[in-house]
C-alpha cells in the first residue's frame, strides 16, 4: 500500500499583526486606563503564552461609557441614514483591508484554526457591516412603520467563541439603526475588539457612537443592569441568559438573547453519505465544536447507521489537530482551561453512563489547551451527554426508524437553536423542518450563514433574532 503523502507545515506568520503589551477601555473615543487600574493578562490558548494586558472595567467606567453612549446618541441618530451608512461602508472596507491582520489575531487569542478565521469569520463579519450599512437609509422601508425611531444606548455582552463576528452581529444593526453602543468582549478573546476600536478611530467615527469595555463577568452584569441602558444583547450561556433576564425584568429596556443548543443532525437512509459525512464533521468540529448551533447529536436511520459509521470514522482519521496559524490545521486548541476541564467531565461522564467513545490516533501538542475529536455511540437520549450541551469536539450518535421518531429524539432537549436534514425528498425536508422545533434549520448542509438571513433560537435557546431584516427589529422602538 503506498504512503500517503504528509502536510508540510504552512504556518501563517504572526508579523502580521502587533500586539501592545498593554490595552486600555475604549470610551468616548479614546484609549484609557481602568479607573480603579485593575489589569488582567489574556493567554494564547494553543500556547498558554500571555499575548497582552488588558484593562479590568468596573461599575464607574461603565458609568463613563454609558454616559458617553448617551451624550453621542442625539448627535448619532440625528444623522441622515445615508451619512451613518457611510461609516459603516468605511468600517467594512477597513475589515477587508485589515483581514489578514484580524484573522491572525482571532486565531492566536481563540485558538481556532487560522483557515476558519480568514475564510469564514472574516468575510462574514465583513458582510454583517456592509448588509447593514445598505439598510441605515431604507429603515422606513423595512416593514417597521414609516418612521422607525432608535432605542437609545445599547448595551452589549458578546462570547468567546466568535469574538469578532458576534461584535459584527451586534454592532452593525445597532449602528444603522441609529444607536450607540457600549460592548463587553468575553474576557478571554478580547483583542480583537479593542483592535475594532482603533478600526472605529480609523474609519473616523464620532466619539463615543462605539463604546469597548474589557473586563470579567461583573463588568457584563453592571452593563446589563446599568439604568440608562435601552437595550440590552447578548450571547452566551443559558445559565447566564437567566440572569440577564432576571436582572431585566419590569424595566423598559429590550432583550435579545442567543443562548445555548444541542442541535440534532438528522441522516435519513436514502442521504448521500459522504456528503452527509463532511455535514456532520463541519457541524460538530468546526470551531472545536464551541458553537451554540453544532450538530452535537447526529440521528441515523438505523439502517444506515454502519455504513454513515464506517465512513465518519474514516473522515475524522484525517482530520489534523494543532496549531492553529498553521494553514493546514482542521481542529485548534480549545479556548480555556475552565472550557476543557467541562469538556473532559462529560466525557468521562459519557463512558461512565455506558457509551462507547471513540477517537481518531492523533498526537496532541505538549502546551495549551486539546481535546482530540470524539465520538460516542451506544447513546441513549437519558445521557448527559445527549442533553447538557458540552461546547466541544464531542459527537453523540443516536439512531432512529421513522421521520416521527427523529423528530420526537431532535425536539427532545430544551434547547431550540437549530437542526440539520440530510434526504433526497424534497416534500420530507419540509415536513420535518415544519415539525422541529429549532430556529434553523438546515437541508443537505449545515453551519451556513449569510447576513441576509435570521438566526436565533425556541425555548432555553433564546429569544429574539439577528441577522436579516428581522435584526434590525430589536434596535428599533417599535
């Protein structure tokens, strides 16, 4: 048999970007110290290295960025909506020119691989700004009234595991609705927002319409809770979405909130399997699987369980974990210490209720944060871990029979986010997506976004959605 031929190393080189030792807050158009000084370190997940230090925000500097959001908002949204596109034009073409630079970034401060930050993450985050920026001067066309008037200050906390394009996702909208905003990065991915606050300074935006406080969980919860906020978003966990929801409740301000999911990727028997196959791998190993929309449950028609097996097998023994600037790598390093440590317990928690866990042979590096791709079969839908979401490289197969009993296993969690249908039929595709009760749902693919398009989740997934013309909706009073 002869020997397959092994992948040159293709490193991306970290020239492309530089990264300051130490990071400011970005208030009111300008760089500054915490008030209180307090710093933290941010760490390269795939090297444990420290990148930078980063300002620790307090209740006073949300103070300060709030009020400098409001002192902004009636300049801002008195503009024309063609002048405020324009700055969202600008801020999207620096995206662009700027690429290579942020895609470096997000794979040294995440950990995912270098070809998922320059060919997916980028150019979306770049398409949020431009689609929103043809929106700014058509809002009283876009099914809102024929004067649709901006909220105010928008409060918003963003995650980890997209840290620019969640930013793109939240910003952008707020922005040509005529909003300003304060943003609140995850604590351990927060580069690339501060490097979208100089983005803002280059593209000259007015002081204060974008607001980057950089901090732990208590500077979120003094955003969310801060009273002359108008309208709060967030992504992130559910148990952190039922705070938010707490803390806002009998207020005036307006809540989107994208939380978790457990969604089901559904292989019927007449599916064409390798197709199916590199579906499943993108649903469930793109990102390391720390998407809130993985296919983190795959449902099988029993009678082609073996085969889809067989070949999913095959596909994972290809796939290639380590450095994520290296352009070769399929699998990066997960984002934390405190996300594998989770990642590791339901595992271990998966073999102890009876699964069979499986992964492919693979060397994982010495330093930082790795989980190899897993899969676990002998799933029944009592398992942790065919109900927790665990946010990983981790895949629990279940079978079913009939169309009603994969759409009985798939709405079977309390999670709504999305789904996934893989059939030749046509007329089955959408009797089964009428029937699942998750906010996307995909046919014959899976993990497609386009700015153009809704997403958002049922149930402990969330409510409200982003993205499309439906995302302007919660950045207008209406």
């Amino acid at each position: 048999m002869p020997t397959p031929f092994e992948y040159a190393p293709a490193p991306e080189s970290r020239s492309h970007v530089d990264i300051a030792s130490s990071y400011g807050l970005f208030v009111d158009g300008e760089f500054r110290e915490a008030r209180d000084g307090r710093v933290f370190k941010t760490l390269s997940p795939s090297s444990e290295e420290v990148l930078s230090e980063v300002a620790q925000a307090d209740g006073a500097d949300v103070d300060d960025a709030v009020a400098a959001a409001r002192r902004a908002f009636g300049p801002w949204s008195a503009l024309p909506g063609v002048e405020r596109g324009k700055y969202l034009f600008r801020i999207a073409r620096i995206i662009q020119e700027r690429s290579r630079e942020l895609a470096v970034l997000e794979s040294l401060d995440n950990g995912k691989p270098i070809r998922e930050t320059r060919d997916a993450d980028l150019p979306l985050i770049a398409a949020h700004f431009f689609y929103y920026a043809g929106w700014a001067d058509k809002l009283e066309h876009a099914g809102f009234g024929p004067a649709p008037r901006p909220l105010g200050v928008a409060g918003q906390v963003i995650p980890w595991n997209f840290p620019l394009l969640m930013l793109a996702w939240k910003i952008a909208p707020a922005l040509a609705t005529g909003n300003t905003v304060v943003l609140k990065p995850a604590e351990t991915t927060p580069l690339s927002a501060l490097f979208f606050a100089e983005i803002c300074q280059q593209a000259g935006l007015p002081r204060g319409v974008v607001n980057i406080l950089t901090g732990d969980g208590s500077a979120g919860a003094a955003l969310v809770g801060h009273e002359d906020v108008n309208k709060v978003a967030f992504t992130g966990s559910t148990a952190v979405g039922r705070q938010i929801a707490r803390t806002v409740a009998g207020t005036r301000k307006k809540v989107t909130l994208e939380l978790g999911g457990k969604g089901a990727n559904i292989v019927f028997d007449d599916a064409p399997i390798d197709q199916a196959v590199e579906g499943i791998v993108n649903g469930i190993f793109f990102n390391q699987g720390q998407v809130c929309c993985a296919g983190s449950r795959l449902l099988v028609q029993e009678s082609v369980r073996e085969e889809l097996l067989e070949s999913l097998k095959r596909r994972l023994t290809t796939l290639r974990v380590g450095d994520p600037l290296d352009k070769n790598t399929d699998i990066g390093a997960i984002n934390s210490a405190e996300q594998l440590a989770r990642i590791t317990e339901l595992a271990r928690a998966g073999e102890d209720e009876g699964a069979e866990r499986w992964s492919p042979e693979c060397e994982l590096p010495s330093e930082g944060y790795w989980f190899a791709p897993t899969l676990f079969t002998g799933v029944s839908q009592a398992h942790r871990i065919a109900r927790e979401e665990i946010f990983g490289p981790v895949l629990s197969v279940l079978t079913f029979r009939t169309p009603d009993e994969a759409v009985a296993k798939a709405n079977n969690t309390p999670y709504g986010l999305s789904a996934g249908i893989w059939t030749e039929k046509g007329s089955r595709i959408l009797s089964m997506a009428n029937q699942l009760r998750a906010g996307v749902v995909w046919a014959n693919t899976f993990n497609k976004f386009d700015p153009t398009s809704p997403f958002g989740g049922y149930k402990e997934s969330g409510y409200g959605r982003e993205g499309g013309r439906h995302g302007l909706e919660a950045y207008l009073d209406v």
